[in-house]
C-alpha cells in the first residue's frame, strides 16, 4: 500500500489557515494559531519563488487561494463576516504576508488578486481606522498595501475617482500636516513611511487617470499637502527670505526620504499639468511649491537610484511648472531654477 506523502509546508499552512477561519471558535488558542499560521505565510512569502502560491488556490484542502484568506484576516471583518478571537499581531502578520507576496514581479499575481478581492476597500478602510495615532503598524502596513495594489491599472484608475481621492488626500494631508509639525524623528518616521506609499499610490491614480483622459476633482486641495512633502529651503539672513543663494543649501528642516520626494514630484507634475483651473497654479506658486522644488533638485542626485530619481522628478516638474504660468517661471528664474535646467541640457526633460 502507497503512503501518501505530507502535502508541502506552503500547502499545509494554507490548509490549516483555510480551516481554522472556516470553523473559528475564537478564544485565545485561536487567536495564537491565526498570529503564528500568518507570521509562518509572511516568512515564506520572503521567497520570490513562493510568491505566485499566494494567487493559487490550492485544490480541496485550500479551495481560496491563500491571499484571499490572508486579506480576510487583514481585513478583520470589515465588509466580512467577523472572525472570532481576532488579534491585532494576526492582522499586522496577514499584512506582512501580503507585502512581501505582492513585491516584485513575482507578486504581479498577488496583487490581482487583491484588486479582484477588495483590498482596495480593506486598506482604504484600514487607513481610515487607524489614523491618528490609534495603532501605527496596521496604519502604515495598509498604507503599503495600498501602495501595492496601485501597482495594477485597473485600482489606480478606481483611487482616481471622487470619493477614494478624497479618502486618500486626506490621509496625505495628515501626513503633511504632521511632517511640519516639527516633531521628533521617532514620531515622524511612520508619518513618512506610510506618505511614501501613499503618495505613491496618487502618483500611479493621477498617471493613469490623466492617460485616460479622465476627470479629476479636488486637486486643488492636493497640491498644499504634496508641498509640504517636499524639502523646506534654508531662508537667507540678509533678506530674511528664500534667496537664490539660500535655495541650494541644505533643507532647514533636514532632507526628506528621497523616493517620498520623487512620489510627491511626480504627482505634483500630474496636478499642474491635468488641472483646468489657474488656481492650481496659484496654490503652487503661493505655498512655496516653486522654492521647495528647486531645493529637492539642488539637494538630491548623490549617486543612488532613489536620489537620482528624486532628482529627476523635481527638474521634470520645474520645467513643466514654467511652461504653464509665467509667475512661476519668473520665481524659478528669480531662484537660478532655470539656469539649473539649462546646465542640464535637457537630460530630465
């Protein structure tokens, strides 16, 4: 008689995740088993080979693919039937699981999936749950899960419609708003992780949106925000104000992480250039957008990719700002911005 040989450790973790949500009883045995059969999934989906496992269902004894059953526990009820003895470690696991499968072109899969599943919804909903302080892990794992699902057209598109890009600019407001504040490293740092993914993501949903030909609303009320992401010029003493001698000086509050930087260009790009109204224009100019552009262009591109990129974004927005407004061109000429393009010879262009 041929014995059946124990199914793969991937397969066996789906399996007992598939059943333990299946007929959950909570109580704190349960609530273990859920924080240890996501942490083992997160571990595994380290391994880009192990990755597309997460997209597949895996035949009766996981009829779900298990990144559905991981967004299930991510999602920790909402829009789902609630799963008993749910802990917050499971739901910041389940997350983890679910970047490390969706990174990289080994997670294209995984992040369909999510998409098809309503992982926008869930980390939509995840943001709004946990601002404000309320648990900052699942906060910025759902910002990094909206990053993610980004990735595919289809949801960047979805984000760039009223009401998500209403939800998601005011995150990236509270985000900006808590960057200036002015607080220690320690407090600012998941600020600044979770804008990252954030601003990403409306970099994705106004790139797409404006391919498409698609309306946007509420970009005026965006820009602000995006500002506030970019470096604050050091003021020149002579004149008490941001000078062209000041400008390209190290940022008076510090640099901002550089991919945070090149996201908010990027999207700061797509607004100037997408929006119908001179008000935009207007905000930009009023808010300082100008003088923080030339700064991050004058203080990025030390050698790695994400400076370099940092770099590139802030000389494409520059040469698209002083295409659009002649105020905008005279303050980037004001501060040597354009004498800096010219030196450039176009290479960002």
């Amino acid at each position: 008689m041929l014995e059946m040989a124990d199914p793969p450790v991937n397969v066996s973790l789906a399996a007992a995740l598939h059943q333990l949500l299946d007929n959950a009883t909570g109580g704190a045995a349960g609530s273990r088993a859920l924080e240890a059969l996501c942490g083992g999934l997160a571990n595994l989906a380290r391994v880009p080979e192990q990755r597309r496992f997460l997209a597949t269902p895996g035949g009766p004894l996981c009829p779900k693919a298990p990144g559905a059953l991981l967004l299930r526990v991510a999602a920790g009820g909402i829009g789902q039937k609630k799963i008993a003895g749910l802990s917050a470690a499971a739901r910041a696991h389940a997350l983890a699981a679910l970047l490390n499968g969706s990174s990289g072109a080994e997670g294209e899969p995984l992040r369909e999936l999510l998409y098809v599943e309503g992982g926008l919804l869930v980390a939509l909903a995840l943001l709004k749950s946990y601002s404000g302080g309320k648990n900052a892990l699942l906060w910025t794992r759902g910002a990094a899960l909206l990053g993610r699902i980004a990735g595919v057209e289809a949801a960047a598109l979805a984000l760039s419609s009223a009401s998500p890009l209403r939800h998601l600019s005011a995150q990236i407001e509270d985000c900006a708003a808590q960057v200036s504040a002015g607080a220690d490293a320690a407090a600012v740092a998941p600020h600044l992780d979770g804008a990252n993914h954030l601003v990403r993501a409306l970099a994705l949903a106004l790139t797409y949106a404006s391919r498409r030909g698609q309306a946007i609303e509420g970009l005026d009320a965006l820009v602000p925000a995006l500002i506030k992401l970019l470096p604050a010029p050091a003021l020149d003493p002579m004149v008490s104000a941001v000078s062209a001698n000041s400008v390209a000086l190290p940022p008076a509050s510090g640099r901002f992480p550089a991919a945070l930087v090149a996201h908010a260009c990027k999207a700061l790009s797509v607004a100037l250039t997408t929006s119908k109204s001179g008000s935009t224009a207007r905000a930009f100019l009023e808010r300082g957008g100008v003088d923080r552009t030339v700064c991050a262009f004058a203080n990025y591109g030390g050698g790695d990719a994400a400076d370099l990129s940092a770099r590139r974004n802030a000389a494409i927005l520059l040469a698209k700002a002083v295409q659009i407004d002649d105020a905008l061109k005279a303050r980037a000429r004001d501060l040597r911005g354009m004498e800096m393009l010219v030196e450039l010879g176009g290479r960002f262009a």
